[in-house]
C-alpha cells in the first residue's frame, strides 16, 4: 500500500484539481510532498526500529500511514489534503525499510534472498500498478484510492502482533535529533527546488528565484549533514557504512533505480504519441512489463542465493539497458513496445527487487539492518524526486514529442549501462557470505 499510493493519485489529479480548485503547480504537491515525507520517514523510522525494536515501530507506521489516508479521505480543503498525504508518506517510509530487517533477524544467510525476492516483487508491483488502479477506482470517487488504507492497515496491525517477533530495545541510546533535523531542511530544500522547474522552460526556471536557492541550500546543507552524522553517537544517517565499497556502490545503483523507475511513469504517454492510442488504451500497455516484473522478481531472489549479486545484477542491469534502447527505437512498433516492456519488467525485477535490499542486509551489523535498507530508499526516492524533472526536461527539449520521448529513453538506457559497469565492483558470492557471517557475530 505504501508503493501503491506514490502513483495511484495520478488518474484522480483532474477530479481533485476541480474540487479544490487549484493549479496544475499545486496539485504536483499531491506527488511531492508524499515522496518528500517519504525520504525523511525512511532514515528516522528505520533507526528507531533498531534501537527500539522492529514490531513497535512497524506497527507505528501502518498506524501513521492509515491515519493520513483518513486525513486524506476526509479532506474539505486542499491544505488537509496534502497534510494527509504528508502523514501518509512519513508513515510508508518506514514500513520497507523494517519488513527488510525483519527478513535480516528471521531468516538464515542461505534463504534471505527468496524471502527479499517476495518482498521486491510486491514494491515494484505495487508502484507501476498504482495508476491502473487508480484509473478503476476513480469511477467510484477518488476517496475511494484511499479508504481502501485503511481497512487493510487494520488487518495487518492486527496480524504483526501475532506474527511478528519482538526484537531487543537497544539501552542508553540517545536520539540524533540534530542530524534528523539537518536531514529534512536538505530533503525539504530540495524537493521544493525541484517541484518548481518547469520543464518546458527549463534553463530559465532552473535559474529563478523559485528553484535554484533551494538547490543551492539543499547542496550547502549536504556537508554539514556528513560532518553532523559523523560525530553523533548514534547517527540517524549510518555515514559508517559508507566505509564499505558494496554500500557505495549499491546506493549508487539506487540513484539509477529511481530515475529508471520514473521513467516507466512515461510509458502510457510514449504510447499515446508513437501509436496514436487512446489515454485507457495506453495505460494498458504496462501491464506486459508488470507481469514481467511480478514474474521475475521471486526468481531473482533464489538466484541470489545461489549466484549471489554480483552476476544476478550484471544481467539485471544489461538486460534492463537492452529493454531502454529498444523502447526508445521501436516504440512506433506495437509488438516491438509490447516486447520492450517485457524485457525492461525483467531487468526490472533486478534493481527494484531484492539484490540491492541483500547486499545491504550483508553489509549491516544486526543492529543497523533497519538502517542500512533505509539508505537504499532514500537514494531511489532522490533519484525518483530528480528523474521526473530530468525526464520532463529532455521531452520538452525537443520540438517533436516523439523525438523527445526517444531521447529520453535513451539517457536512461545510458544511465543503465552505468549501473552495469557498478555491479563489476560488487563482491562475489563466497566473499558476500564471508561478510554476512562475519556482520552476524557481531
């Protein structure tokens, strides 16, 4: 559910514009400010599950996220509604980062990746079928995307405290408010810069008023977050783990994996203009790629158990690239599109799933594993938050749209290439294990 609601609010955008009355700028917001809310939920809920257990904190945020989607069904002005939203993202922030750990504290070395592999499947499922289901929802009334929360939120608060283990509370901890604090002024700043470019005019808008002191103070704060977490007893941001080249270079893969992901939100309206489909029918033609993913993303993760992920994400990524270079110079081909997106659903399934969720469990001390999975979202969330402009910007760079949509397919398929020559810096599978023991005895 916490996938589903990035996406699912795309279809209602007119109907909630309409009631409230209010600009096309604004209503971006309803996007914005969850993932921004999201990126600073992801770190701090993730650290207060390892010092004060996993069951308390992820029940917290099943609360916290149902409690935004009545704020949001309820909303009688635009302002609660985007509180709401808020609420919700701060609340779906840390709900992958702990059912990780969870897997990390349950589950032996050998078994961890089918376990992650389930998990992957349903995230990346969940975010690509969220405008689908929007789309159906919608006839209903756009409330209806979000009381289906709640109910289901009730469920599983109810199930995690019959299932779910309760894990040690960590003593004589002190909270890194400091650090949390910086954190958020940097998300905040940057998020706000970015929502204002206008991708139509995007030289002009990078360079007002409106964006670049944002930008400017997201980069100034950066620094000072760094020298901040560093010396914190116990920082919110684990910078220690950057230590390892693995984590290095499996954020960086994240970056990739958001701006990737963004650039599958596009697909419909490549549709609409390299085939002349309606809105609906368009919308249609992610469902090979969805199908894909959802198929692949288990598979992936018993590979991971017997390949590691080093080579499982070499493929990944290749095929990923392969199915970006397709799609950018076949797409006026109906079959070719259809065939694209299965392929990008293959590779996919790699840098959505669970590789980049076990090396991180691999690299983590038992005590940082909610950590270590935060670090992984926050970075796609940063590269989603940056991918929707940059995407935006090449398509309105160019005179004609199709062209534009090529073009920007293919610095994404470039950008997948990079994260291909990543993995060939990852560690094979016995010295992946040798670290996994080693962090466990810890």
């Amino acid at each position: 559910m916490g996938s589903l609601d990035i996406g699912i609010v795309g279809p209602a955008l007119p109907a909630i514009q309409g009631q409230f009355g209010v600009n096309e700028r604004l209503v971006s917001w309803i996007f914005a400010i969850y993932i921004l809310f999201f990126m600073i939920g992801t770190p701090l809920m993730a650290k207060l599950s390892d010092i004060y257990g996993r069951r308390s904190i992820y029940v917290l945020d099943i609360f916290i996220f149902a409690l935004g989607s009545a704020i949001t069904v309820t909303s009688v002005s635009f302002e609660q509604l985007l509180i709401g939203r808020a609420i919700q993202g701060f609340g779906a922030g840390g709900i992958f980062p702990v059912a990780s750990a969870f897997i990390g504290d349950t589950f032996p070395p050998e078994k961890r990746g089918g376990a992650l592999g389930i998990i992957g499947s349903v995230w990346g499922l969940s975010g690509i079928l969220g405008p689908i289901l929007g789309a159906l929802l919608l006839n209903y009334g756009w409330q209806w995307l979000f009381i289906i929360n709640i109910p289901i939120a009730a469920v599983i608060i109810a199930l995690s405290f019959y299932i779910l283990p309760v894990t040690k509370r960590q003593a004589n901890v002190r909270f890194d408010w400091q650090g949390t604090v910086v954190f958020a002024l940097m998300v905040g700043s940057l998020a706000v810069g970015v929502n204002q470019i206008d991708t139509a005019n995007f030289t002009s808008s990078v360079l007002s008023l409106y964006v670049w002191p944002f930008l400017a103070f997201s980069v100034i704060l950066l620094p000072l977050l760094l020298k901040v977490e560093r010396n914190a007893l116990d920082p919110v941001i684990e910078i220690d783990l950057y230590k390892s080249l693995e984590v290095k270079i499996a954020t960086s893969i994240a970056i990739g994996t958001g701006l990737c992901q963004t650039a599958i939100v596009f697909m419909p309206a490549l549709a609409v203009v390299a085939l002349a489909l309606t809105t609906s029918n368009a919308s249609l033609m992610v469902i090979p790629l969805v199908l894909a993913l959802g198929v692949s993303a288990p598979v992936i993760g018993r590979l991971l158990d017997k390949f590691g992920t080093k080579m499982v994400m070499f493929v990944g990524t290749f095929t990923l690239a392969v199915g970006l270079f397709m799609l950018s110079f076949f797409a006026s081909n109906f079959y070719l599109f259809i065939l694209s997106g299965v392929v990008i659903g293959v590779g996919l399934a790699t840098v959505l799933g669970s590789p980049l969720r076990y090396i991180m469990l691999t690299e983590s001390p038992a005590d940082k594993r909610a950590a270590g999975q935060a670090l992984i979202n926050f970075n796609a969330s940063a590269g989603q938050l940056v991918g929707g402009a940059m995407v935006g910007a090449v398509i309105g760079s160019q005179a004609d749209k199709l062209t534009g949509y090529q073009s920007a397919y293919i610095l994404i398929a470039f950008l997948a290439v990079g994260m291909m020559l990543l993995t060939l810096g990852l560690k094979n599978r016995a010295k992946q294990l040798e670290t996994m023991k080693l962090n466990q005895e810890q």
